[in-house]
C-alpha cells in the first residue's frame, strides 16, 4: 500500500477512493507487526480501531467527519485513555487502566482521529533516550543500533518509521523536540498552558506539556489546533483564544536571534554547527536579519532545570507509595518496609535517581542552597528569554548537539545523558513555545534538526515560518 506523510494527503486519497481509514488502519497494524523490533508500541489498540474506522469511514461518506478523520495516530505511555492500560513505562503502573480520557485524549476523539495504540517512552518521562523503560528500548529506525532519544522516543520512532501518521508525547526538558531531531521528523512543544495537562501522569508540573510530533508542519498545526485551548479539569490551562494554526500562511522576512555561546560550546558536532551556520547564511540571503546575541546562561541551564524539575518530580512521585493504586512489593512486613520494597522494587534506576536529588534539594538543610537559587535562575532565564524575543520574532538554535548515539553508551552516565538537553530546556524553563524541524544528515545518514523558539501563544508565527524553512530546505 502507497504510505502517506501528510492529513491532506490522506485527505485526497480518500477524496479520490484511492483509499480509507479501515484499509489504512489495516496497513498500520501490519507495519506495527513488521517493525516490532523497533519496541515503539507496548500497546496496540487493534480491534477498537478497525471498528473505528470503518465507524469514520461511514461518516466520511455521510459528510459528518471530524478534522482529523484520516488521521491514525500513537499516544506516549504517560497519557491517559479511557479503559486502556497507561503505564508511564513502568512496573509502578504496569496494571494500571486508567478510568478517564485525558483531555487531548477526548480532543483527538471528539475530532474522529484513531488512536492505534500505547507508544514507548523513558519511565515516567525521565531520560533522553527511551532506555529506562520497563518494556526496553525503543529503537531509532535509522539505525537500529542507535537510540531514538527520549523520552518520547516511541512517538520518534513510530512516525519516522511510518507505523503511525503522528504522535502525542510530551515534553518536559525537550522530551518531544530532541527525538525528532534524532529521527528526522517534526517535534512541537507548545507555549505552557497552552495545551491541557490533565490526564497526563505528571513527572515536573511547572514544566510539562503535550505536544505533536508527525512528518510535516501541516500537520502538527492542525494537531495543535484540535488539542490547545481552556480545560476546566486543568486551571493552569490558558483562556487565550486559540488560534486557525492550521491555516498557514506566507511567512514575511523575519529578524532571527541565535546564542554565540552556543555555536562556540564545546562538544557541538562540526557537521551540526556546520549546517547551522549554513542555514543562518540562506535565512540571511532570503532577507531575514538574523543576529548573534549573548546569552550569559546557557551554562547554568541544565543545572537549573534538573534541580527544580527533580524536585517537582519527588513531590509528585510519592503518591506512588503501595497503599493507594499500582504496584505493591509483596514482601512488606509492615508500613514502612512497604512503602520501602514498593518503591525501591516499583521504580527505575533513573527515577530513584531524580526522586533522591529531587528530595535531597528539598530538605531543609539544602532547600536555600539550591531549589531557591534554581528558582531565582529560573527568573532570570525568563527575563533574559523574553528581552530577546522583545527585539527579534525568534530564537535559533541546534536542536541537539549531536546526532543519535549508541544504545548503552550513556545510560551509565547520567552527567553526560543530562547534558544532551542543553539546548531544549530553556523553553521549558521560560514556557516558550519551541519547534525541532528537521534539518540535515550527516555522513553516517543520521539525521538532526534546528529549533525555533517563538513569544508565549505565537504559535501562529512560529508554524508560519517553520513552513517556510521546511519549504526552502
């Protein structure tokens, strides 16, 4: 069967009877099968969607379809949906079926997307490269050998790989933009608060957000589009109008920041900083201004961010405790000893690791030196971020500072596995919204991307000029 990268493409298909949703999902589920050794699905939801397309086949023809009919899509593991199973990717919650839709979940739906299956991703969405989950490593279809990134890896792997026309991931400190950028497709994190958080298993509340990952801009916009917007279950959700993402138009000449400091960091990969600069000087040819600017921060960003969001991760971690829902050790003898084997047998290496630094800069004796002083960087972050933005339209960046490596090489060094988000975490820090296009391959055909970050809620902007910039590569 002919494979589509695009919703309207789909869209024309079906127009043209070249095809529908039950022979596409059919399709899907047959590549999803093929492709098991990529470990991007750890659910597939196949019965209830064939039966829900040939439901939307029917309302296609009646005339009485949704935006997103046509669409077949994958959700990452820590989204919530009604009577399925939602794990996080972890043995805590390995029997967990959730009682509820998320709201992007009913969004989705309500908008007749089909929604295939459970994606793979870092327990709890702690890791950047899909190897701390319960089900094993996803893989990057690339090359089998090298991660997808994470923690969204799954969501990565399943478009790159055609086993799905999009994803849902979420995006804590780049968890969404830098598996796109490892597997060559299109990673948005929308503005904070843009998108509704409920139903999404929490791992830094101040930071998460859900967000697109599919083949084309198009696409993430129209996504983007159906899910944003006011949640009454959510009250940190923004009552700010969404906007007709979808409808995008001729981006105008634009004036373009990127960070000195950040082209000039050791351990940038030539052939990533080569292409960058190249890129820079086409923006520049096509009349953008585009300006180098010091940003006095980029080193205190990783620091900052795993010291608050470990924090924000051990508080809302500790729910998770044997007595209330999920797993519980058998071998507790007491309340304490439960609470002890639970936790220490239900957990992760990496998410024991966060929750102990998270409560470490908490504790009494340390909560000023740290999780104070991480706050007011945080601050200073921001308001630098948003002086920026105040004189130029957006921030460019690498998305990463390299491509995919090896599965293995860095999980035993969390230093060197924290450091690969260096240049994804200041929009979760800020709240900005931030965009990973792909943008070349090197020698060894891996591919990686460039960022974009934009002013809170001009996403309209953002999606504008990405088009653009996908066009002209």
């Amino acid at each position: 069967m002919k494979t589509y990268s695009s919703l309207n493409s789909i869209k024309n298909a079906i127009k043209a009877n070249e095809t529908n949703c039950l022979s596409l999902t059919k399709f899907y589920i047959k590549q999803i099968e093929k492709n098991k050794h990529l470990n991007a699905f750890v659910g597939v939801f196949e019965k209830e969607s064939i039966e829900r397309a040939k439901a939307i086949d029917e309302k296609i023809i009646n005339g009485t379809a949704g935006k997103l009919a046509g669409m077949v899509i994958g959700i990452k593991d820590n989204i919530c949906y009604k009577n399925h199973k939602s794990s996080a990717a972890s043995k805590m919650l390995s029997d967990f079926e959730s009682l509820y839709n998320a709201t992007v979940v009913e969004r989705l739906l309500n908008e007749d997307a089909i929604i295939i299956g459970r994606l793979n991703c870092d327990e709890f969405a702690m890791g950047s490269t899909n190897e701390n989950s319960v089900y094993g490593p996803a893989k990057n279809p690339i090359d089998n050998s090298k991660v997808p990134g994470g923690s969204s890896g799954g969501a990565a792997t399943a478009v790159a790989a055609k086993l799905c026309l999009a994803a849902l991931g979420s995006d804590t400190g780049g968890s969404i933009r830098q598996p796109a950028s490892f597997c060559g497709v299109v990673g948005l994190k929308p503005t904070y608060a843009r998108v509704s958080r409920f139903g999404l298993i929490a791992f830094a509340s101040s930071f998460d957000q859900i967000g697109p990952i599919t083949n084309t801009v198009e696409d993430a916009a129209i996504l983007l589009e159906v899910i944003a917007g006011k949640d009454d279950y959510d009250s940190t959700s923004s009552s700010k109008k969404v906007g007709s993402y979808s409808e995008l138009k001729d981006s105008k000449q634009k004036k373009i920041a990127y960070f000195s400091e950040a082209l000039q960091m050791e351990g940038l990969d030539k052939e990533v900083k080569a292409t960058i600069e190249k890129q820079i000087n086409t923006l520049r040819k096509e009349g953008n201004i585009v300006e180098p600017v010091s940003f006095p921060y980029l080193d205190y960003l990783v620091s900052t961010y795993y010291v608050i969001s470990t924090a924000e991760a051990s508080s809302n971690l500790a729910r998770y405790d044997g007595v209330h829902y999920g797993y519980r050790s058998k071998n507790g003898e007491n309340l304490d000893t439960t609470y002890t084997q639970t936790r220490t047998n239900g957990f992760g290496k990496e998410v024991q690791r966060r929750i102990m630094l998270g409560t470490f800069v908490l504790s009494a004796g340390y909560h000023d030196a740290y999780y104070t002083k991480a706050q007011k960087m945080r601050r200073l972050v921001q308001d630098k971020t948003n002086e920026i933005l105040e004189e130029y339209d957006f921030i460019l960046s690498p998305t990463t500072p390299r491509t995919a490596f090896e599965i293995g090489r860095k999980v035993k060094n969390p230093i060197a596995m924290y450091l690969e988000d260096i240049f994804t975490v200041l929009a979760n820090l800020s709240g900005n919204p931030a965009i990973s296009l792909p943008l070349a391959t090197n020698n060894n055909r891996m591919p990686f991307g460039t960022q974009l970050m934009a002013k809170p809620f001009h996403e309209a902007e953002l999606l504008n000029f990405s088009h653009h910039i996908i066009n002209s590569l």
